[in-house]
C-alpha cells in the first residue's frame, strides 16, 4: 500500500565559483540523494523529483566512493543503479510544474545533499514557494548535509541574499534575512571544519562563503557534531543532517516524522 509522495528537489548545478576566480565542479551527492529515498521506497512511498530546469541531476562524481558507503561495494552499486535507472529518477519535472499541479498532495519534501544547491535551488523562486507551503502545513521538511541551505529559497530576496554572503556584507544579508520563516529553528548542516578538510583536500580551492554563517545570518541556530560522524536535528517539521555519514539517520528520521503526521 503507497503510504504518500515525497517532494524530492534536486539541483541542477555542476560548477560552483570560487572564492578568488574559477569554479569547483560539483553535482547532487549519490548516497546522500540514492539512500534515504531507497529507505523511503523500501517503507512505502513513492516520490517524484523535480529541479529549477526540469532535468536530471547530475552525480557529483566524488561522491561514486566506497567512503560513503561503509567500504560495502555493493551497497554502493545498489545506491548508483537506483540513481542512474530508478523509474521515478528519471521522470523529472520542473519545479514550477510541480507548484501547478498542486503541492497537497505531496506528505513531506527532501533536499538532497551535495554542494550544487549552493548554485541554484537556494535562490529559486519556485523552491522558496514549495518550502513556504510546507512549512504553512507543518509538513516534515528534509535535507541532508549542503542539502539545508536550500531552505533559504524560503527568503522573499534570496538572491540578494546569496550576493551579500557571496560578497561577505554579513550586515545586508542579516538585513536581508529578516522575516524568514526558519529564523530560532535549530538545525545543521556541513560544518566548517568539514568545509575545511573539502577545500584542502579535494577542491584545492576555497568557497564562496561557508554553510553555517549562511543560516546563521537568516536567524537559524546551527548545531555541528564531531566531522565526519553522524548528526540529524529534529525541530518541529525540519529534519536536518550534518554530512554525508547521516544519511541512513537522516532517512530514519524522515520517515518517523512522516508517520507521526500521516
């Protein structure tokens, strides 16, 4: 029996600027989109997946690794035929098609993780409607590890605001933040001792502005864990996971709160 339809937004970004010229190439993280909506299949639900172009997410192909997986390399060809072959993977709407058609019917929404919301999804003006209404209707809102700062889409100025943390004017994007809707929410997100480790590591290249100063200049209180260890936050309808280790805990979670409001 279909218990209801998860809202899944996804991105369509592959490079991100970087702080003093050239870019970073990014994507939607594969276990941190394939796990919990596999978790989600595997309880019940369905889900349909729309982004700002109506396309597919591209896979960020640093997240293809064993690490992300428990070194269980066969956990990780499950998580890559679902993102690559699932049906409902496959079959993407544009966010505004979406909106349309009606968001009601829809039992909670999900921001999968991976540094391309940073591009797109946070200053959509469609994703900022669809997290407006879900928050209006206390309906279980998650995101997973860069999947959080999304949800300031929910801003009336949200461009502006990602130009005024982009030009480290903390002033303007405070005041440009005032009003929104997740302002006292506690919540996390990638810490900035794990952005650290990304930029020296991986990227080789610095971002643009870190996560938690983003949410926190909009009003959110940002909790971290330990790097790398997993850590989901629950307050009130927001569901929110630290990084990529969170995604089976992100998923549980999820899916306690969808039953709770069923």
């Amino acid at each position: 029996m279909n218990k209801g339809t998860i809202l899944v937004i996804g991105s369509n970004a592959t490079e991100l600027e970087a702080k003093g010229g050239g870019t970073i190439t990014i994507g939607q993280f594969l276990n941190e989109t394939a796990v919990p909506l596999m978790a989600l299949v595997a309880a019940g639900y369905d889900f349909v997946l729309a982004t700002p172009t109506g396309e597919k997410p591209h896979m960020d192909k640093d997240s293809d690794a064993l690490i992300y997986f428990a070194q269980d390399d066969a956990a990780r060809t499950k998580a890559r035929d679902f993102f690559n072959n699932n049906p409902s993977m496959n079959d993407v709407r544009t966010i505004r098609s979406v909106i349309d058609a009606g968001l009601e019917r829809f039992a909670g929404v999900f921001f999968p993780g991976g540094h391309a919301p940073i591009v797109d999804v946070m200053q959509d003006p469609d994703a900022g409607e669809v997290l407006r209404y879900f928050h209006g209707a206390s309906k279980p809102t998650a995101a997973i590890c860069h999947g959080p700062i999304s949800v300031l889409a929910a801003l009336d100025k949200a461009r502006e605001f990602r130009a005024a943390l982009i030009d480290g004017n903390e002033v303007k994007a405070r005041e440009l933040g005032k009003g929104w809707q997740y302002a006292g929410y506690r919540m996390t997100v990638f810490s900035r001792s794990e952005e650290e480790y990304a930029e020296d590591n991986v990227f080789h290249k610095k971002l643009i502005f870190n996560m938690p100063d983003a949410l926190e200049a909009a009003g959110a209180e940002v909790i971290n864990a330990d790097n790398f260890t997993s850590f989901v936050v629950v307050d009130r309808e927001l569901i929110t996971a630290q990084n990529p280790m969170s995604d089976h805990e992100l998923a549980a979670k999820f899916i306690e709160a969808l039953e709770k409001t069923a």
